[in-house]
C-alpha cells in the first residue's frame, strides 16, 4: 500500500511496472476473512524506524561525469519550466519523460535528482534512478540509489523488493559474506514495513530465498513472525506453514531445543495411549519373551505426523488471533482509496477514513495500556460507525497494540496524506508527549520536504521550539518561511513578537521598522505595518512620542486611511488628558482635512467632543468643539444618520447593561434650555432617540469595522444624549 501505489499513475510519470497494483487498491474479501489470492497482496509500507525516515542525511549520490556531450535539445527548456514552477508537478513529468525518451544519462541523472529532492514520496522514480545507474554500469551507485530512496520512504515494499533483487543479481552469492549481507537486508525490510497490512510479497520474498539457501529451520522462524502480523494475505501464510512443515522433516524445520521438547512430549502421549494395548500384547507374547527394542534415535513415521500435529496445534491459537485482529482493520483498510502519494487532493471521505483508523488505532494503544491521561471512547464511538461488523478478538491476543503499530499507521498515512498540515501536526502531537527530538524530526520533515509553502506548519514548527526553549531554531524556522514566502505579513509580525517574548525589544522594533520601510510602495501595507510599529511603541516600549512620529509619517503617504488616524487619535487621547488636549483636536482636525469617508469624519469628531467633555477644564472649550461638531453633522446630513452620529434606536436604550429590557413610562419630555447643559437631563422613554443629532451614544463606534477590527474596546459609551437637538 502507501507509496506504491505510485505504479499504476503512468500520467504522473510512476511506473507500470508492478503487477500487485494493476488497480488503486487490492479488493479485499467480505468480512467472513475468505482466503485472499496472492495476486492481490499489494505491497504495502510501514516506517524503518518508529519515528519515521531519517532525512538528516538526505543527499543523493555522487555520479561520475559521462562522456555522451551536450545535453538534449529541449532539456534546458523543461528544466526551467519545472523550476520557474516547482509545485507544477505535470512540468516535473515532462521534463523526466523527456530524459527518459533521449536516453541521455547526464540529464536523466540531473532531474531525477532535483525531482527526488521535491517529491521524495514517488518510489516509482527511486527504482528508476536505480535502473539507469545498474543499465550504465555503475552498480555501486544504483545500491547507493536504493539505500537513500528507503531513507526517505522506509515503508516502500516495492523499493525494498527491488533494492534485494539488485543485491541479489550483483553480489557473488559464493562468498560467505553475501548470504550475511542478503539476510540483514531482509532483516531491515520486515523491521521496517513488516507491520504494513499490505507487507506480505516482502515475507513471501524472505521466506522463499531462505529456502533456497537450504535454511528450511530459518524459513519456519520467519512464518512464526509472520502468522502474528496482520496483513491482508494472513490466511495465505498460514496454508503455506502448514505445507512446509508437512514436505520436510520435523527435525529439519524446528529448532532444536523446540523438536526434543515436542517430540518428547509427543513420545509420552503416544506411550499412553498404546499402553493398553501393549497390555494385551504382552499377555499374548509366549513366556520369557521381551518386547522388541526400539533402536535409540530413530522415530517412526507415527511420532513425526503427531509432532506435526501438535506444532499446528499451537499455531492455531496464533492463527486465530491474528484473524481476529484482521477482522478489525479490515473495514478501515478497505476505506482507503489512494494509499500512494498524489499530488491530487484527497476527497473528505478518505481523509476522514484516515482519521477514523488513527482514532482506532490509538484507542487500541490506550485500552492496552490502560492510559487514563487519553480518552479513547470517542474515537472508539465514531469507529463503530465505520466498522459495523461484528469484531471479534480473544482478550489475550498475540498481537501486540504498541506504540510502533501506531507510529507505522501514521507514517502510512503521511504518505498519501503527505500534502494535508493536519496530519503532520496530529503525528507531532503524539510523538511530542514522548520525545521532543522525534516530533523535531517530523516537523523537519513536513516544512523542508512536502510543506515548504504552507505557512501554518512552519509556523507551528517555530512555536513548538520556542515552548521547548531554543529561540536560536525559532528565529531560523521563521527565516527560513519569510525566505520561502516574502512579503506575508504574518511571519514578520511573528518574528517582531518572538523577539519581543524573549526580551529583545529593539531587535522586534528593528524587524517591524524594516517592514516599514521596504513597504513604502505599497500604502495598505505600509499603514499596517506602522500601526503595529507604533502600538509596540507606545505600549511596550514607553515611547508616545516615537509612536506619534511613526503614524505620522504614514500619514503623509495614506492621508486617506482611516485606521491610521483612528490609531493616531487613540494614541492622543490615552496621554495626559491636561497636556494633550491641543493635540487630539490636531488630530480631529487633520482628519475633517483628510478625503476620509463622512461617518468617519463624524465618528473622529464625536471622539474629540467626548475627550473635550471628559477632560477639559472650562465650559467655553466645550461648547466650542461642540458647535464644531453640529457643524460638521449638518454639513455632512448628521440629522439624517442617527446611528452614524452614535446613538441607539429605542429598543437598544430601552436595555439596561445586563439586556434586560427596561419597562417604558409614559413621561413628558422636560422644558429644554435654549443654551446646552452639561448635565443631561433624564431619557424620554419611548421616544426615538436616534432622530436627535446631539451628542450620543458611542456604542455603534466600536462595532464599525474601520476601528473594530483593531481591538480596540469601546470606553465611551454613552446610552444618552449630553445635548438638546439642535
């Protein structure tokens, strides 16, 4: 499964080669477990190590230079193609067919090379790499080929069969070493994908060289293992055990130590049950005669089908087990679709067939070792829906859930889901509460192979270092991001906070002042980019008056956004109410000059009055920016928009903070003044308080997106008018 099914996708450039994925998926049988041809044992992968492939030493082979001359004709064209463009994955096909069809070694080196290093989940590609090598000659290389393909994907059967069957063709099997060598391949292979569902040509494989080396002893071993894992051709494995132990010799297929012991107690079983008729034979036997010795050593034909009888009689309980594990996966494995890699997104169906076997799987880990940190029934509720066959299982299973059949799932699942951030960021969360190192190598994995333009991971990865404490990696992750993706705002801002957390203030005022400045040429940009420099400014740094000086200057190059003055009358106003009241109606009053849209000229005026009234120390400097105010109301049809001019619909009034309604009360509205007050007179309930144009409520302000979407929190907000309507 997992990476080959890459064979079968010839317009994705995969080999055609493989006869085990003449579809997307083998077919698997009905629940009932029937027994499974062998030639829909697909391959299958499981990781070379619990934590995944090693990539730290990811490279590809040194090739010697050829003597074949130029390149192609049309190499250069397509090779800039595919790297103008690196995500266009049809460009990178091209170019290799291209190589292929030309035959040329130099350029089929060159872009499987580039190509290998960008899409490392294609196996297909990796053999081929190897063959050219191997047709060429250079068999150290196409090994080196190999080795460095199952570096990156361990769980490839395909590559670990054609990586054997290369060692098998090239080395002197008349050295004694060779048969060493070919053994701790296959060793490697099983440790690797062994666990894979899908594993079972590579067991075939193991268990059939062993045999032709006349190791029939080491062949029984390897179908012991194999009769406890999984795998869809489990029954396959077991009708073959039975044929080998049934065509050779007890003594030639079990150990030593295991033969005497099953041969001794087949012995005395035997001896029981002829006891009664050795009776009756020796009242018969004429006197003086003994029973006839059995030569020492020698079995007869009886006692070996009775020790094969009995060995059988202890793999079945293995048997058993592991079909019952079988029955449990078998829904979950027959849900997945596309277990290779593709660059062609996944449909929701098959992620969530995904996700539904991590829950199961885990869920299994943690009823096993009965973690009460995780709750599992959940998972285990939502998989019943998936798996609605009766499952079966003995409580003391052979089968062992451990965290590597765990770690081996996800591993399978980052193959065909190599593409999608989620699953990379669930595998670092499980591999986080173990080591810290292991989940660093599978965020390594994830943003400098497969993810390299998918920011959230990056940014996850630069989270993840800084919680564990090494700011140096943070600050190069988020480097490395802005490299890859200049210009997104958000890697700065988390740059300038990172700096910020870790007390370098001047390097985050340094970092957001660059964005300033390279910004210039863009005046949304540049106007964000200032707010935030100023707000870091002025909150954390201390620094009105170099916030103040910030805003203004990008006031010169957007005199038309209106956040910026919003941010720059804020600034004002959170000062010494006794020295800053000239500068906040500096402010209102550059903003009524700026072309800004009238209801937020209406809204920075309504600010300035409501900072006069709270701040100011004479009642003449109230009325005058009051009178400004009706001014500019009338100028701009105030009368006409209630809720611009900040005050609510009677139903809102009618409210209290708690949104309680209030009862209404039919009251006579009381004699106005003809000159303002400053104390306000009581609400006429019931009456539309939005027609009055005086000086409102501010609730409306704080819910405008011009000003809302900065955070900022309304702190004036008045439920009644100050003055009569005018």
């Amino acid at each position: 499964m997992a990476a080959e099914g890459c064979d079968e996708m010839s317009g994705n450039g995969e080999l055609a080669e493989s006869s085990a994925m003449e579809s997307e998926i083998p077919v698997l049988p009905p629940p009932e477990i029937e027994e499974m041809s062998e030639e829909n044992g697909s391959a299958a992968e499981a990781p070379e190590a619990p934590t995944g492939p090693d990539t730290t030493s990811f490279s590809m082979p040194q090739v010697a230079e050829d003597e074949e001359g130029e390149l192609p004709a049309d190499f250069e064209r397509l090779w800039k193609a595919a790297h103008d463009n690196p995500q266009d994955f049809t460009s990178w096909t091209d170019l290799l067919q291209y190589c292929e069809q030309e035959g040329h070694i130099t350029a089929s080196r060159r872009a499987l090379e580039a190509f290998l290093a960008r899409y490392p989940l294609c196996y297909g590609y990796w053999k081929k790499f190897a063959d050219l090598e191997r047709r060429a000659g250079y068999n150290d290389k196409a090994e080196e080929v190999c080795v460095q393909g199952l570096k990156v994907i361990p769980l490839s059967i395909d590559l670990w069969i054609h990586y054997i069957n290369l060692l098998l063709g090239t080395l002197d099997m008349n050295l004694p070493e060779s048969p060493i060598r070919i053994r701790s391949v296959f060793e490697d292979a099983v440790a690797a994908a062994g666990l894979d569902f899908h594993s079972d040509r590579l067991w075939d494989l193991y268990i059939e060289w062993e045999k032709e080396q006349g190791n029939m002893r080491n062949a029984a071993a390897i179908f012991y293992r194999v009769l406890k894992v999984p795998t869809q051709l489990y029954n396959t494995h077991y009708e073959k055990f039975k044929e080998h132990l049934n065509s050779h010799e007890p003594k030639e297929v079990l150990t030593q130590e295991e033969y005497e012991e099953v041969r001794a107690s087949c012995r005395q079983s035997q001896k029981a049950e002829r006891a009664e008729q050795n009776q009756e034979e020796k009242e018969e036997r004429p006197p003086g005669e003994e029973e006839p010795a059995t030569p020492e050593g020698t079995d007869t034909e009886e006692l070996m089908q009775k020790i094969r009888e009995q060995v059988l009689a202890r793999m079945d309980k293995v048997y058993q087990d592991n079909e019952g594990e079988v029955r449990k996966r078998w829904h979950f494995e027959d849900a997945i679709k596309r277990p290779y890699f593709h660059v062609k997104p996944l449909d929701r169906l098959q992620l969530r067939s995904w996700h539904l076997y991590l829950d199961w799987e885990i869920a299994q880990l943690n009823k096993d070792t009965k973690d009460p940190t995780q709750d599992s029934n959940e998972a285990a509720t939502e998989v019943s829906e998936v798996t609605a066959q009766p499952q079966e299982g003995s409580e003391d299973c052979l089968v062992a859930h451990d965290d590597h059949r765990v770690r081996i799932l996800f591993e399978r699942c980052l193959i065909a889901c190599a593409l999608y951030e989620e699953f990379w960021t669930r595998y670092t969360q499980y591999l986080e509460a173990q080591s810290v190192d292991q989940a660093r190598a599978v965020y390594k994995r994830a943003c400098e192979i497969h993810l390299l333009y998918k920011p959230n991971i990056h940014m996850q990865w630069a989270t993840f270092e800084e919680r564990h404490g090494d700011l140096t990696e943070a600050r190069r992750v988020l480097e490395a991001l802005e490299k890859t993706l200049p210009g997104l705002a958000v890697v700065r801002l988390r740059r300038a906070a990172l700096e910020r957390r870790a007390g370098q203030l001047d390097q985050s005022e340094a970092l957001l002042q660059e964005a300033v400045a390279e910004s210039k040429e863009k005046p949304t940009l540049h106007a964000f980019y200032s707010i935030k420099l100023a707000r870091l400014l002025l909150k954390v740094g201390r620094n009105p008056s170099k916030a103040r000086r910030i805003l203004q200057e990008a006031l010169e190059i957007s005199p038309d956004n209106d956040k910026l003055h919003l941010n720059l009358l804020e600034l004002e106003v959170s000062g010494d109410p006794w020295a800053s009241a000239e500068a906040v109606q500096e402010c209102v009053t550059r903003a009524l000059a700026a072309p800004l849209a009238p209801h937020t000229k209406i809204l920075l005026s309504q600010r300035g009055l409501q900072f006069a009234e709270d701040y100011s120390n004479s009642i003449e400097s109230v009325l005058s920016v009051y009178e400004e105010h009706q001014k500019l109301l009338k100028e701009l049809g105030g009368t006409k928009r209630g809720a611009e001019n900040g005050d609510e619909d009677t139903e809102k009034l009618n409210k209290g903070d708690d949104g309680s309604a209030v009862a209404e009360s039919e009251q006579v509205a009381p004699t106005m003044p003809h000159v303002p007050i400053t104390t306000p007179p009581p609400p006429v309930m019931g009456t539309d308080m939005s027609s009055q144009s005086g000086y409102g409520g501010y609730s409306s302000w704080y819910q405008q997106p011009q000003y809302g979407s900065y955070g900022y929190q309304n702190t004036w907000n008045y439920n009644q008018g100050y003055y009569p309507p005018s």
